[in-house]
C-alpha cells in the first residue's frame, strides 16, 4: 500500500469528522490553543497535499507558493471572505466550501430572530425574570406582528428562499434584492425590488449578501435613512456589511425601531459595545449554523472535498470550478 496523502489541520476540528477523514489520509494537526503561526503554517504545508482551513486563517498565493505538492485547500463555512480564491486558481488549487447544507438551519435561525426581536421576547422574559410581573402586571413591551408585514430580503440566494417560505407561512409578503431578479419568483410568491425600493416598504429588513467589496459597509447612514422608522433590521450575512456606527446612530436617532443581529462587526462583539447601550438590540454570537447535525454535515462535506482534492478528483463543492479535477 501506497503512502497517504498528507493533510494539514491548522486548528481544531470535529474529531468524528477528522477521524473519516483520517481513513484516507494522514492528518497533521495543530492542536495549541494559540493560532498557528503562519510561518509556521506555511512550513507544514511544504509536504502537503491538503490543506483543512481553520479561522482565523487568510488564505491567498503566498501562503501555498511554496507547497508543490498541494493540490486542494477546503474549508469548513459558506462564505470565504478570508480566501483569495483568483490566488488559489492562479496557482491551479481548487477550493471547497459547504454550500446548500446549511440553508435551512441559517433560515431557521435567521426566522427565529425575526420573530423574537419582533415580539419583544428577550425584554419581556427579562420582565418576568426581573421581577416586574407582579408590580406592574400591564408593564410587559408591546410588540409588532409578523403577519400582514412585509420583509425585505437581500441577497435571495439558498438561504433567503428558505426564509422566504417561512416568511410566507407567516402571512408576510416577501420582497428582494439581487444583482438579478431571480426566475422562480411564482414558485414563491416573491417580488424584485430595486434596493431603495424595498427599504422604503419593508418592515422587516433582513441581509443574506455574501462579503464582497460591493458589500462591504453597504448598510450606512445613508441604507438606514431609508428604511421606515418602524422597521426592524437584521443582519445574518456578515458582520463587515454593516458600519456598525451608522447602526447604531440609527438607532438612537429613531431612524429604525430595533436590530437583531446575528455577525457582528467587530466579532467577538465587546459587552461594553454602544450598539448594546442603545436598549433596541438583540444580538446572538454566530450560531447561524451552530447545531450538531448541521456542523457535522459541513465537516463531512469538507472532508469528502479533501479526500476528492488528494486524489485529483472532482470536489463536491468547488468555488472555483475552473480548476476543479475532471472525472
């Protein structure tokens, strides 16, 4: 029997899945609780065949022009905001994500915000924790229904229809925003809206758009303005689209009702943060897909788009098709 490809593991990952991959390669971990050094990193990676992506890590051509024998890189997440994909193809490495495998438990998380924060769930289960029932039994916050509201959703991509049809279930109407209006609209009983236009009619307000340079601070000053003063904004894309300032200026202004949040810009988020101090906030730490069978299933997905990069096989889940391996 032939030697196993190697395989870096550059932080912690889910034993079970590492112990599937480790039938088929050999594994070489960091298991230090500080970040790996990058020089360090980039060291291991001189005998590697591929690369386990953990965060923090930025991943770009520097980081694998000294690995010749890399041949895929994958990483556990959606989004790769932290990965110069164009580096990657230019160096010939194909890299997987986890798409489609999440859709459903983001939407649900992403749902659960809008109605929480919608009913006043978390200030009125401080109400009875408080103590406050029994001295004020009609002192509980009002809040806003959901059904015979309009949610705005932008970017419509996986995760936005599987919010879309809970939305519908609801009673709500449902408008988005995409580069391109999509050609199902029917199927879901959505509606394309230019981004100004859905932020003058939504009520709720709710970002799915990956981080990109068109992305990034998108939601501004300006972005709040336009929204209805009423209006719940919630953000389960990424942190960094968000100025977080004009959030939170937004708030205190009146210019929005309330956000619920589940990335943050900075993460982790500081418990002596402004945003908080502003008493219209719900914010929760990431956890968009933060159950077990969820990350299972993206570890098992990145681990058969490792096993497939090793022996030069066409990944399940490639971002960067152009030098993905062909059967």
């Amino acid at each position: 029997m032939g030697k196993k490809p190697v395989v870096v593991v550059n932080g912690k990952a889910r034993e079970d899945a590492l112990a599937y991959l480790a039938e088929q390669v050999e594994i070489r971990q960091w298991t230090e609780e500080r970040t790996m050094p990058r020089e360090t990193l980039k060291e291991w990676l001189r005998e590697a065949d591929g690369l386990w992506s953990v965060r923090p890590l930025d991943i770009d051509g520097d980081l694998v022009k000294d690995a010749p024998n890399l041949k895929v890189v994958a990483q556990s997440s959606v989004g790769y905001d932290n990965v110069k994909v164009d580096e990657l193809t230019a160096a010939g490495i194909p890299f997987g994500n986890t798409p489609g495998v999440l859709n459903e438990t983001v939407a649900e998380l992403a749902f659960t915000l809008i109605a929480s924060a919608s009913r006043r769930i978390y200030e009125n289960m401080n109400f009875v924790t408080d103590g406050q029932w029994p001295k004020q039994p009609t002192g509980c916050v009002v809040g806003k229904d959901l059904s015979r509201r309009t949610l705005g959703i932008i970017g419509m991509g996986g995760i936005g229809v599987s919010i879309s049809r809970r939305a519908r279930a609801f009673g709500m109407t449902v408008l988005y925003n995409n580069r391109h209006p999509r050609n199902d609209d029917n199927l879901y009983m959505t509606t394309y809206k230019s981004l100004d236009e859905l932020l003058a009619l939504s009520d709720v307000v709710c970002v799915m758009a990956p981080l990109t340079d068109e992305t990034y601070h998108m939601c501004d000053a300006e972005f709040f303005k336009k929204m209805k003063s009423d209006a719940l904004f919630v953000n389960v894309g990424r942190g960094k689209i968000v100025d977080t300032d004009a959030l939170v200026d937004a708030l205190n202004n009146g210019e929005i009702d309330y956000a619920a949040l589940d990335v943050t810009d900075p993460e982790p988020f500081p418990a002596d943060h402004p945003l908080l101090k502003t008493g219209k906030a719900l914010i929760v730490p990431h956890i968009g897909s933060y159950t077990d069978r969820t990350r299972y299933e993206m570890c098992i997905l990145t681990a058969d788009n490792i096993i497939a990069g090793v022996n030069q096989k066409p990944l399940p889940a490639c971002v960067n098709e152009e030098v993905n391996y062909k059967e």
